[in-house]
C-alpha cells in the first residue's frame, strides 16, 4: 500500500514540475564598492603581486592564464567571476602577474574594467559580447564580458553579482 502511494505521489509530483531551459543570467550589482578614483592610480606594484601572491582583499575567483576551450595554439585563457570593487590578478602559471582587472562599475550591458599595470592604469567599457582588444606591456590581450546562461525555469530571471570576465593573451 504504502509503496503504491509512494509511486502515485511521484508521479503526481514529476507531472507538476516545469522542465528548466537555458536562460540569460543578469547581472545585478549589489555593492558600493565602485572605484571611482581609479585614474590616479600610479603604477602596479608587480612584485607585491608576484608568485601568486594577493596583497589586497577581493571576492573575486579565477584561473591563471592557461589552455582554454578549444586549445587554440598560442591563446591563453583565464575566466573570472567578480563584482564591482573586485580586483583579479591576470597571472600566468608561473605566477607571473601581467596585470590587475579592477571591476570598477558596471550594469548588466556594461562593465568599466580598468587594467592596472607597471604603465599605469587604463579604463575599457567593455560591452556585453563585444570583445574589447587591449595591449599592455607590448602584449597583446582581449577582454570580453560573455553572455552567461543557466538552468531554470522558462519564466525565471536568475541574477548574480559577480558576473562572468574572460581575459585571453596571444602570445
């Protein structure tokens, strides 16, 4: 009997849920923390940063520059999540750091990164899938804020705080 209720009631429920489909992610910026005096930056202090070290607080995660999808021949990738205020430190293996991505403001269409570097600092508005081509230290670099999708529900409308940045480096 009870086994009997038990397949009922899966199949009762199983028939109540919606099938998730692949939405857009949102961004929704939920701190304070703009940079706005980021112009006066003087030059990054690289060795403070160097072997991977972190010498500031950020909330922001990423990967070193490394083979990314596809492994295309002489590109390297690095994938961040971070939100307004957050720095990353765009390092190789090595922990060699290039330079330091601060997400100084941003919207859902738009993120203001500013590449810290020995040169100083620079801002790009960089729109949403529209790769922004950047050069620092004679290197050549491509910063992108992708369109992120997820799992849920036809109608949802999922948000996060720490969108999705991609930095890729031809070497």
């Amino acid at each position: 009997m009870h086994k009997l209720i038990g397949v009922a009631l899966g199949l009762l429920l199983a028939g109540c849920g919606t099938q998730d489909v692949s939405v857009r992610q949102h961004f929704v910026p939920t701190s304070d923390r703009a940079v706005a005096n980021w112009a006066q930056l003087g030059p990054l202090d690289e060795a403070a940063w160097q072997d991977g070290r972190i010498p500031v607080p950020t909330g922001a995660d990423w990967t070193p520059l490394g083979p990314g999808p596809g492994n295309e021949p002489g590109v390297l990738f690095l994938m961040a999540h971070a939100g307004i205020g957050d720095r990353i430190p765009v390092q190789d293996k090595g922990g060699r750091t290039h330079f330091v991505i601060i997400v100084a403001e941003g919207e859902d269409q738009y993120l203001l990164l500013v590449v810290h570097s020995k040169e100083g600092a620079q801002g790009f508005d960089v729109i949403r899938d529209n790769p922004m081509p950047v050069e620092v230290g004679g290197g050549r670099y491509e910063l992108l804020y992708p369109t992120t999708r997820v799992g849920a529900a036809p109608d949802a409308m999922p948000t996060t705080d720490k969108p999705t940045i991609i930095v890729r480096h031809w070497l």
